[in-house]
C-alpha cells in the first residue's frame, strides 16, 4: 500500500530526510526554530528529519518555499543530489561544494550510502570521478 501523508489518504513521495536536515543547518536554524517558522512541534521536525513521519504536502510546499528551493525537490533521491552535486562542483559551483563538504563531514551519511568513500580526505576530483564512473559510464 502506497505511503499517505499525514492529513489525507492521497499518495505522496518520501522527503529526503538528509536533505532536509541540511538544508535546516545550511540555514543556521535549529529544530525547534524550523517548527516555529512552518508552525509545528519541534519533535514533528525531529520526526520528518529522523524519517518516522513524513510532512503533509502543505507542510513540504512551506519547507520549500521557507529553503527556496522547487516544488518536490525535497524529495529527490540522495544519490541523484549527491551526482548533481558533483556535477557541479567539478564546475565551479561553490553552493554544490558546500553541499558536498557538509556530506563529508557527515561520513556517516555517506558510507550508508556507499557513495563515498571512506578513506579520509578523499579530493572532491577523486570522487567525481569515482561517481561518474559508478552512475554514468554503461
């Protein structure tokens, strides 16, 4: 049976719960000022970020909008941000080396996901590639 948020039976996707998460601490908030600005209880947020509950389309439509981010971008797939990330990064964009300097100090993140590697100040070059070689190349 298909996931429902939290108010209605209609389907939704999952939010990327790491995602979520870095964009509450790229924005310097705490949980509990996150649930002030989208008007619920800080354990709701600790719920959505934890991934015990999901947010209610309307709560996911004012996350995007508070992080200015697309409709439904929350609920990208890591792997897929994690590329993008790289992508970028490899050409200058200094908002994806952000993202992906928070991912490394996050290593935890990273090797559950066996994305990145696990040896110790791997250059974000060395990833890129190891990443394009993994995703892209047939």
């Amino acid at each position: 049976m298909p996931d429902t948020n939290e108010n209605t039976q209609e389907t939704q996707q999952h939010i990327n719960r790491h995602f979520l998460r870095y964009l509450r601490e790229n924005a310097e908030l705490t949980q509990e000022q996150l649930a002030q600005e989208i008007g619920v209880e800080t354990e709701v947020v600790h719920h959505w970020e934890t991934g015990r509950r999901q947010p209610s389309q309307r709560h996911q439509f004012d996350l995007e909008k508070l992080f200015g981010i697309e409709t439904g971008a929350l609920c990208l797939e890591i792997k897929q941000l994690l590329i993008d990330d790289f992508i970028a990064a490899y050409f200058g964009d200094e908002a994806a080396r952000d993202r992906l300097e928070w991912v490394e100090k996050n290593r935890r993140l990273g090797q559950s996901l066996s994305v990145i590697p696990t040896q110790s100040k791997t250059r974000a070059s060395e990833l890129f590639t190891e990443l394009i070689e993994e995703f892209l190349i047939p």
